[in-house]
C-alpha cells in the first residue's frame, strides 16, 4: 500500500464515521423533540389548555424528516409514515385553530 491509498481509506473512513454520527444525532433529536413534546402536551393537558399545535409541530417535523428519508432511499415505508404523519400534522393544525 502506498501514501496515497493509505491516506484515501483514512479520509473515507472519516467520513462514514461523520455521516454515521449525523445519522445519529438526527435520531436523537427525534426522541428529544417527540419526548419532550409529550411531556409538554401532558403538563398542558393537565390544565386544560390546547395541546394540537405540540402534536402538529412534532408531526410536520417528523414527516419532512421521512419525506427526505424517501427521496433518498425510495424505501416505501418512510413513504408511508410521512403521509401519515403529514394526514396527522394537518388534522392536528386544523383542530387547533378550531380551538381544541
């Protein structure tokens, strides 16, 4: 193996090593933003306030993420959640401007 060669699968390497932890900070910030939504629509729930627009924001952000998942991987699942998870964000949207 040469300088060259060596420093190409170095370099590759490093970048499935970035493209891996991007993957996974993406996942965590999945859990967080649908965790802590929860949380939020609990304590809401609680006082009797609207709680449609956590579920709208949670939803629409999950969809583009499975949107974009998609188009990149034709996968037929992440198709699937998307559309619901957009049919979701708009019915929630819709109930929270009619006050619920």
């Amino acid at each position: 193996m040469d300088k060259d060669s060596i420093l190409a699968k170095a370099q590759k390497e490093k970048d499935e090593m970035i493209v891996q932890t991007r993957d996974k900070a993406m996942k965590y910030t999945y859990l967080a933003l649908v965790l802590s939504a929860a949380v939020f629509a609990f304590i809401r729930d609680l006082n009797n306030q609207p709680i449609m627009d956590l579920c709208a924001t949670v939803c629409i952000s999950v969809s583009v993420g499975q949107i974009y998942h998609f188009i990149k991987t034709k996968e037929h699942d992440k198709l699937i959640l998307a559309v619901i998870t957009a049919f979701i964000a708009v019915f929630a949207t819709i109930r929270f401007f009619l006050g619920h």
